[in-house]
C-alpha cells in the first residue's frame, strides 16, 4: 500500500480505523451519538480543509503520491493542482452542509448522509492518504443511521422507548 512505509502513516491508520470501529458501534447501539460523532468530524474536516487550501494549498497536490488510481494521480497533478483552493473549499463548505445535517432529520438529514457516503467512498482511493478502509467502515456506519434513525432529531426521545 503507497505510504504505508512511512511510520507516521501507518500509526494514523491504526488509530482511524480504530475510531471508526467505535464508530460502527456506537452506530448500532447509540446511533444519536454516533450522529453528534459524525457531526464532529465533519465539523473539524470542514473547517480544517477550508483553513488548509486557503492558506497552505500544495498540501493537498502531495496526495497524489498515495493514491492508487492513475485517473486520480492525472487529475490531481492536473487540473485540481491549479485550483485547489477552489475545490478543496468547496468541499469543506459540503463538509459542513454534511456537520449540520447531521444534528437534523427527514429529508436535510438523508441528503447529508448520503452526501457524507458519497465523500467517504470518493477517497477511498487515497489509501493511507484517506486512512482506508476508515473511509468504508464509517460509509456502514452511516448506513446504518440512515436506515433506521434518518426521522429523529438526535435530541429526540427514541418512540419506541416512550410508548
């Protein structure tokens, strides 16, 4: 796996797919928090990736290393080495439409989710660079959530348990 020699990548990965295993399980048994967690990271991930391409941009041209798609490399090397500030703040404006939908319901809250799920299965081909396969066991996680819990406020009293 590209990156996977350096030692820094690799302790990153064990604790990102450690995080997202917690993850999974706290969307099985407490999806409501599962969503405040998923909440977070985008939060974070929005408001880190709209500081970094602003200010330090190359930093995202340096993934194109770590990825295994050639499609991926071109495209990186190319035209989104030209705008990356454009794309990467774009994304991190998507990453926080994604952090609000998660603390809502019905129809926001299912568009985030598969917004989320689309992001997360989209750089899955950054390997070590997108901490794979974090990306794929927090996709289940939102699956997951989607499934079963996409009409509640994650303030809102479970149903089934107030009856």
């Amino acid at each position: 796996m590209k990156g996977f020699e350096n030692e820094i990548y690799r302790y990153l990965l064990f604790v990102s797919v450690g995080i997202s295993i917690i993850m999974l399980l706290v969307a099985v048994w407490w999806p409501r928090i599962a969503r405040v967690l998923f909440f977070l990271l985008f939060a974070w991930a929005a408001f880190t990736n709209w500081q970094t391409s602003q200010q330090t941009p190359v930093v995202y041209v340096e993934y194109a290393d770590l990825v295994w798609s050639n499609l991926y490399k071109d495209f990186i090397n190319g035209w989104f080495a030209k705008h990356v500030e454009l794309v990467v703040g774009f994304i991190a404006i998507c990453q926080g439409m994604i952090a609000i939908s998660m603390l809502l319901k019905g129809i926001i809250f299912r568009m985030g989710a598969i917004g989320a799920i689309v992001f997360l299965a989209a750089i899955i081909p950054f390997g070590v660079g997108s901490g794979f396969p974090t990306t794929l066991i927090m996709c289940v996680a939102l699956i997951i959530i989607l499934r079963k819990h996409a009409d509640d406020y994650i303030w809102q009293a479970n149903k089934t348990a107030v009856a």
